[in-house]
C-alpha cells in the first residue's frame, strides 16, 4: 500500500530540549488520519515536519515520496492548516483568495468560491471580523483550493465552540469524500475524531503506541472484568494494555485476535475513546510491550 508519510528514528530538538525523538511511523494513503496524544506528545512538531516548516534533527521523514518542502512541486502536494487557523485580520475573503491563487499553482478557483458560497460567507468581510468558526472554515478552503495530494490540520477546532467544531468537521468530512484526499488531523477531542477518521495514531512520549484501521482496531481490543488477577497469568495471546484493580475486582484491557474463551470475565467492547485512553495511561515501563501497528 503506498504511504503517504513514512518516519524514521525522527526527532527534533530545540537547544536541549526533545520535542520529538525516535518516531517511526508509516502513514497509509487513502485515509482521514486521526493523531492523537497527549500534550508534549510530539504531534504538532511531526505534523510541521511533515509540512515542510520544521527541519528534522535525527532520522528521516519521507511525504509523497518526497523530502518535505524540498521544492515547489512538493509543497503544492501538502495543505496545511495550523492549530489557530491562521488567516490575515485586515485581508477580505476575496483578498484570501486571490493571494492564494497567486502563490499556488495548482490553485482551484472554483473550488474556493463555491465552497465560500455555501458557507453564506461574504467575499468581502475581512478576516477579522469572522467568528472563529468562520476562520477555521476559510482556513480549511484555502487548504482545500490548493489542490493538494495530502491536507494536514493540526488541532483546527480546539478552540472553536461545539456548534462551529460540528459544522467544521462536516465540511471536513463532505470535502475528503468529493476530492478524494488523504487527511492527517490532530486533535484532544476523540469524540470529533470518531465522526470522521477511519485511521488512528496515539502517539505518546514521541513513539507510536497504537496506529491501525479504526474498525480493526475496536475489533482486536476488549475490555476484562472480573475477580481480581495478576494480569501476567492471562493466555499468551492476550496482549495486556492496561490493567486497574480494586480489593476485589480487576479490570484489563487486551489486545487479541483470538476469540476470548473466559468464563469467570465479563468481556465488553470499548468506545475509541476507551481505547485511546488505555494507551495514553499505560505506565511508560509497560509500554513496549503495547505497541500496536496494523496496515
């Protein structure tokens, strides 16, 4: 399957500090890409040095088959939306618009006004006077018109009310389906997430811990509870996550792709949300074991 972003031993640092280090990931192409971790996770440094915007200082990162912004043909390929959504205050939304237009080639006029009309956006309102969900959605048209083979946004709803993130991944969602893009979105909000990725990422402590097909994912991970265990005595197969207890009781969260024979456990399915968390949680000694990567 062709890849879209391929990461190796990458890492990145400012003066003495790691803001990302040994990441190794492998991004399919086809997909709507969920990345998420938690804060200091590395998201937002592997998303700008997929961009372009950011230099690596160790390994290697490879977009489209490309160095990242290594020439004008390859930063066409790659739209880009950062986490304020950035557009100009004093520029109208035409003036956004024909400045696109001029510094991308592959610029899709069409595309831009048409999308602008839907929205009921008047062409001629400055930037500065949207809401934040009208900013969020001109940042996204822009990203959109470019005409780009892979449209990256890092946290583009988070600080956008419920409403405006609703209406945001909706245009996300209609969009991916009409041009066909591969998408790489980061966001804390899995709930947002689950309406429109169908690949996710967790990435924690700069390693990849979890990537897959939602639907593989959710299939291969369940939820034990039962009289409490050391998690150690569970079959071989049963690969343990995460793990709480109480006096009486434990519960375990395993990976498999065996059909769970265990009379004395109740087993339950868990949300994405669930699963993530289990990830996020794991205590950094235990993680090694835990790292999941399904194509």
């Amino acid at each position: 399957m062709t890849s879209v972003l391929q990461a190796q031993a990458l890492g990145k640092r400012y003066g003495k500090r790691w803001a990302l280090r040994e990441c190794t990931i492998d991004i399919p192409a086809g997909h709507v890409v969920g990345l998420v971790g938690p804060n200091g996770a590395g998201k937002t440094t592997l998303l700008k040095l997929a961009g372009g915007q950011l230099e690596p200082t160790t390994g290697d990162i490879t977009v489209l088959g490309g160095r990242p912004g290594s020439t004008h043909a390859q930063l066409a390929k790659v739209g880009f939306v950062a986490q304020d959504t950035p557009v100009y205050a004093g520029f109208s939304i035409a003036e956004h618009l024909r400045l696109g237009a001029r510094l991308n080639p592959g610029w899709d006029a069409v595309i831009a006004r048409e999308r602008i009309a839907r929205l009921g956006l008047d062409p001629a309102r400055r930037a500065g006077k949207l809401s934040g969900g009208q900013r969020a959605q001109l940042a996204l048209t822009l990203g959109l018109a470019k005409r780009p083979e892979l449209l990256i946004l890092d946290e583009p709803v988070a600080s956008l009310d419920p409403l405006a993130r609703r209406e945001f991944m909706q245009g996300l969602t209609e969009a991916t389906a009409e041009h066909k893009l591969s998408v790489v979105l980061s966001s804390h909000l899995v709930s947002d997430l689950e309406k429109v990725c169908d690949y996710l990422i967790v990435l924690v402590d700069s390693r990849v811990r979890m990537a897959g097909k939602v639907d593989q994912l959710l299939a291969t991970h369940h939820r034990l509870t039962g009289p409490r265990r050391d998690p150690d005595r569970l079959p071989a197969d049963q690969h343990v996550i995460s793990a709480g207890h109480t006096d009486r009781q434990s519960t375990i969260v395993v990976r498999t792709d065996a059909p769970i024979h265990a009379p004395a456990w109740t087993v339950s399915r868990l949300s994405l949300e669930d699963l993530v968390l289990a990830y996020m949680d794991k205590p950094a000694e235990n993680r090694r074991a835990a790292v999941e990567v399904q194509r």
